[in-house]
C-alpha cells in the first residue's frame, strides 16, 4: 500500500487538484443547470465535467509516464501522457460540440432561468475555484522552468515559459484560462438575463464557452501531438546541457548534440571533443564524468555520448533548439 500511495505522488499534482476542484464544481453546476434550466449554467457545468475527467485522466497517465525504462521499454514512458493528453482532447472537443449545440438551441428558442441566486453563488465560486487553481499552476510552471518570478510577476512569467512545463500542467494552464473565463460569461449572462431582456445572451454566451474549448482542444492537441512525434528541446535546456559539458576541462568542444523532449524530460545524444594526447581509458572516465553530471539534473533522463579527439575546428553552434512556446 505504501509503494502505491509513494507511486501516485509522482504524478502530476496541478491535474490532481484541478481534477478534485472541477468535479466539485461539476456536481454543482449541474445541480444549478437542472434547477434553474440556465442555459450558460449548462455549458460551464458540461466544460466542468469535461475538465474533471481529463484531469483524472492525465494524472494516472502523468503516474505512468514516471516508469522507469525497461529492456521492453529501454526509453522510458515519458510519451505516455501525451498519448493520455490526446484522449483527453477527444473528450474537450465531444464536450465543445454539445455545448455549441446547446448555445444555438438557446437562441433559437429562448428559456427562462430561475433562481438567481443560486445561480450567483455557484458561479461565483466557479470563478473564485478556478482562479485559485489556475494561479497555482502558474507558479507549477515556473517551478517546472526553473524561472525566478515572485508575487504578480508569476502571470507574465507563466504565459512566457508555459511551453517548457510538463504536458499535465500545459493541459491544467489551458483548461483552467478557459473554466475561468467561461465561469465568468455565464456569470455575466445570468446577471444580464435576470435583469434585462436581453435573453439571447444566455445562448451567446454558450457558444462562445464552447468555442474556447474547441481553442484547448487545438492548442493541446497540438502540443501533444509533436511531443509524441519527437521534439527539439528549447534553447533553454540545449544552453543548460552545453554549459555542464564546457565545464569539465578536458572538453574543447561539442561535435554535435541533439536533445528530445519526451513529457517532461529530455534524452540528451551527443560527440563531445576531449584534448589531444589522451589514452582511451582516461578519455573513457571523462565520457562517463561528464554523463553523470548531465544525469544529476533531474529533468535529463538518460544521456548517450560518444567522445572524439579535437579536431581543431568549432563544430558547437549553439542555440539551435526550439523557441519556448
């Protein structure tokens, strides 16, 4: 029991408290939705429910992707939860769909909500919930980019660096900008539909929940899809690697280096050049040095190195990975 409980702390904690939050908000909307009949209640309680179950299910996949390799498996299963990610886009985009279908039923033929203040409270705590996650996976992804950002530096931090965190917490981030967001045009919506008679925007105001999580279904999906393909690390991590390397002095130069981000690790391949004059055994103990200062970084999994004499020539070109996204 103590193995399971030590296995899932390795997960993704961003997906865990998103996914406990939006299913208690789920619970709730949907109570408000049916009580009340609000058409912009519906389509934030179906976003809800749709953000619980991928959180759920990114979690156990983000568990999964922290395996350690095997002779099956020799290069981990870092790709695990992008393939997890994938599954959670088809549920978005299911749930997108019948909101949008929702919104334009709303429109076409107008209902009547009840309950205002029912609708005032749940919404209300929607916007107050999802902040409140959303600004925690802010400072995730600075902690997972290793950037120094405090107090409201945090938000243009997040957004700028959100491309070098883990795929859960890029998920967490897109979801929870859209739940926020969402809450607060079916706030606006019940408040203006009470109010005035200006019943359209209960409809309108679905739509356009809808269309945001199309927006996540693309941009995650996206994302997930090259990281199942295979991508360049950012310049970030090339630049981190290279300096490790520069470091030990018996390097003259780096002949190539090629550096692919698998979830949120990174497998390092490369030929470092060593100084003249050395014999194969010593050149070996600098090959297997430098490895084991690349592995004590905790988001490089594994690292392959060849070793040549210096050439005499600058082969290093740095800062050719990916832009940070």
């Amino acid at each position: 029991m103590g193995s399971f409980w030590a296995t899932l702390k390795k997960g993704n904690m961003s997906s865990a408290t998103a996914a406990l939050g939006n299913t208690g908000l789920a619970i709730a909307k949907g109570f408000g939705a049916v009580y009340s009949g609000s058409g912009a209640m519906f389509a934030s309680a179906m976003h809800s429910v749709a953000d619980a179950v991928n959180q759920f299910f990114v979690f156990f996949g983000s568990v999964l992707a922290e395996k350690k390799p095997t002779p099956r498996f020799p290069t981990g299963f870092g790709r695990v939860i992008n393939i997890f990610c994938m599954v959670a886009v088809i549920v978005v985009t299911i749930m997108a769909y019948e909101t949008i279908i929702k919104g334009f039923h709303l429109i076409s033929e107008p209902a009547e909500s009840s309950h205002f203040w029912l609708n005032f409270i749940i919404l209300s705590l929607a916007v107050i919930v999802d902040g409140y996650v959303l600004v925690k996976v802010m400072f995730e992804i600075v902690h997972e980019a290793r950037v120094e950002a405090k107090g409201f530096a945090v938000i243009p931090a997040a957004f700028r660096n959100v491309g070098r965190a883990a795929p859960p917490t890029r998920l967490v981030f897109y979801e929870d900008i859209v739940a926020t967001l969402g809450a607060l045009l079916a706030l606006i919506a019940v408040i203006v539909t009470t109010f005035t008679s200006f019943a359209l925007l209960d409809g309108i105001a679905t739509i356009l929940i809808g269309i945001l999580m199309v927006g996540v279904a693309f941009k995650v999906g996206y994302d997930n899809m090259v990281g199942l393909i295979g991508i360049a690390a950012p310049k970030e991590i090339e630049e981190r690697v290279a300096k490790v390397i520069f470091a030990d002095p018996d390097v003259t130069d780096i002949n190539r280096m090629r550096i692919v981000q698998e979830g949120r690790f990174y497998h390092v391949d490369c030929y470092v050049e060593l100084r003249t004059g050395l014999s194969l055994a010593v050149a070996d103990d600098i090959k297997f040095r430098i490895r084991d200062s690349l592995l004590t970084d905790p988001d490089i999994s594994d690292v392959t190195m060849g070793i040549l004499e210096d050439n005499g020539e600058d082969d290093w070109k740095p800062l050719t990975g990916q832009e940070t996204t």
